[in-house]
C-alpha cells in the first residue's frame, strides 16, 4: 500500500495515511480527513470531474503517479502539478496541497 504524505500549504497542516494501488488521491485523502482544496474552493468545486481545476497539487516524485491526463492538458497544468481528482497512486508520494485559487 503506497503511503501518501499531504502538506496543506495554506494550514501548513501535515496528513499521512496509506492507500491502495492504484488509489483516487482525491477520494483517499478526503477519507482522511486531509484538504486537498484552497480556502472556499472545499465547498465550491466540481466533486472530482475535473473541470474546474481547484484541486491542483504539486507530487513528488511523478513517477509514482500516472501520467498527464486530458483535463490536466486542458488547464495547462505546469510539469510538477497534476489535478488531484485525477491522479491514480502507484507508490509512495508527498503532496503540497490547496495551492489553486
């Protein structure tokens, strides 16, 4: 089970817990009880589909991620930052969260 470490840049609260392979980071770190979302974007987003872009978060390393997406080329996402409603685990990250306005 990959153990995913989440930094909430914005409460510079820190989460770790484990998932499955192959597990929705959105989805596991709400579980958790870990903000992947800015300020009122908790409540004000599109609940995982990927259209609004205000669950950009910053991994590493991306190796242990999938690769680029669809939505995440449409939001020209820059090369360290991926949507977390869209990312699948592999392995163990560290993700620097609540970053999008």
């Amino acid at each position: 089970m990959p153990k995913i470490k989440v930094i909430n840049t914005e409460t510079d609260e820190t989460f770790e817990f484990k998932a499955g392979y192959g597990a929705n980071l959105r989805q596991a770190a709400l579980y958790n009880d870990a903000e992947v979302y800015k300020g009122l974007n908790k409540f004000l987003n599109c609940r995982g589909t990927g259209l609004c872009a205000k669950c950009v978060v910053e991994v590493e390393p991306m190796e242990n991620v999938n690769g680029r997406t669809f939505f995440e080329k449409i939001h020209k996402l820059e090369d360290h930052q991926k949507l977390g409603c869209r990312i699948k685990v592999y392995g163990d990250i560290t993700v620097k969260a609540a970053i999008a306005d």
